[in-house]
C-alpha cells in the first residue's frame, strides 16, 4: 500500500505542483492519476520513487516512510516505465532490460536469462534481444520498456503516460498488454494519463486531478461514471457525450447501442435485456 499523507510539492520558481494531497494507492491494484496538462500527476508518481521530494508531507510504503531510505536503493526497487520507453541507444535490448539487475549485483548470464524470458512475457521474440533501441518499431521499444520495468520483480510499477507517443491500433494492443500482466502478475501499478477512456480501461482505482493535484473525484470507473461528484467530473469523463453517452436503436436486425458522436458503439443482445428487466 502507498499513502499519501498532506505532500504538497512547490518548486523554486514558485510553481505549487501539488497542494495538501492525501491518498491510499491499493495493493496489488492499478490506480490512474488522470487530469489535463500541468494538475500535477506526473509529479505525484515521481515523489513515489523519490525522483521528486515533497516540500512537505509524507509518503509511505507499507508504513514505512520513504524520505529514510536512500533514493538510488528505492528506485532499483520499483519498476519505472516512461513515455517514449528511455531506452539506452547504444546498448542492446538484452542490456536494456538487465541494466537495473546488473547494477545491484546479479550476474551477467543470470540477468540475461532473465531478460530473454522478460522478452516472451510482454509478447517478444527473444530474436529481437541482440538488436538495438533504433531498429525497433515504436511499439515494440514500449514493450521493452515494459520489460526493463519488470526486471527487478518490483512490487510497485510507475508508468509515466507509456503508450502516449505511439499510434492508436499500437496504443490499444499495449493497453490490452498491460491488462494481461497485471492479471497475471498482481502488481500495484500506478499509472499516469491524460486520456479518461485509457484511465476508465486499465483502472480498478481512477483519481481525476485538477490544478495542483485537487482531486476532483476518486473511485472505480463506474462509481465515477454513475454518480460524477462535481459538473468539471462529469464534464471531464464525457457523461453527456462520446463513448459514455450511449442510446439505443432499434434496426431491422435487432437494436444496437449507438455513442454521442452518432456512431454504433455494440450490439444489445437479448439476454442482457431480459436479464435487466428480470432485476427491476
């Protein structure tokens, strides 16, 4: 569990990143910081792992608080995964995803064996091992930056915006990636975005931020969808529009959900219609 307790964060030039935030982040569950450009997400993710300090407040993980470990340690500790993937261009993928390991004292052939079998967990072939970051397709430097996050088998993963920076059909595969993983690794993910239909996809926790780091609401996607605290909640998250606004047509083939944008957005099945009628 992760808590934040009061942190407000002010940087030199006078700037309040984020003003008295407190929080409880669940184990073993994705939380999405969600909010436009500048409410202080990606702040609030770099203070977990202390690449960022809090001018006041106190964060801590499993009750221990994190400003008395030393930051280096606790970042080898938790798995980082940014925009863009960072990774190293000079070094091979099979470096890249060893580098944290090798550093904090595992052996060379050890970390290597275990970065192949990274490679086939985040859907890899372990022929792109030897290959370097440039001659990777965008999507695929994402999954290795996926990967090296994992490297060190951390209990906590911070992914900093990760699929921001690729096309929509790869954004929607590493999404469902991502999915996968944390189903089959059971992971705390914290994850920043400022996309509410990616927050409402990867989210089991979704806080939406506005300026400073005020959380506006917070809550699972359909609390947060049924009962909107606030007009810039239910404005943010689309209520009345787009994929969230769906009515229902009746076609000659039976009825199909259409979207705010007039577009078909499923099809009703039967069933799901008497079971609702069966509930009420």
């Amino acid at each position: 569990m992760i808590e934040f307790r009061s942190v407000s964060k002010e940087f030199p030039d006078g700037t309040r990143a984020v003003d008295d935030f407190s929080l409880i982040i669940p184990s073993r569950k994705t939380t999405v910081f969600v909010g436009s450009s500048g409410c202080g997400k990606t702040t609030l993710l770099r203070m977990i792992n202390r690449m960022v300090d809090p001018t006041s407040g106190q964060i801590e993980i499993d009750g221990d608080d994190i400003a008395a470990a030393p930051p280096v340690q606790l970042r080898r500790g938790i798995g980082y995964v940014m925009q863009n993937s960072g990774l190293l261009p000079h070094r091979k993928v099979i470096d890249n995803i060893a580098t944290v390991p090798l550093l904090t004292g595992v052996p060379k052939k050890k970390a290597h064996a275990d970065a192949l079998e990274l490679l086939d967990r985040v859907g890899l072939d372990r022929s792109l091992a030897d290959r370097y970051p440039s001659q990777l397709s965008g999507g695929q430097q994402q999954r290795v930056g996926v990967a090296r996050g994992l490297a060190v088998n951390p209990n906590i993963l911070l992914m900093d915006e990760p699929f921001g920076a690729v096309d929509p059909i790869v954004r929607a595969d590493l999404q469902n990636e991502l999915i996968r993983l944390q189903r089959d690794l059971d992971k705390t993910v914290v994850f920043v975005t400022h996309d509410i239909d990616e927050a409402f996809l990867l989210g089991d926790q979704v806080v939406i931020l506005q300026k400073g780091a005020k959380i506006a609401q917070v809550g699972s996607p359909t609390e947060i969808t049924e009962n909107p605290a606030s007009e810039f909640v239910a404005s943010f998250i689309g209520v009345d529009r787009g994929k969230r606004a769906l009515s229902i047509k009746k076609t000659a083939h039976g009825s199909i959900l259409i979207d705010g944008e007039g577009r078909a957005a499923g099809r009703l099945v039967t069933a799901s219609v008497d079971n609702v009628v069966a509930s009420e």
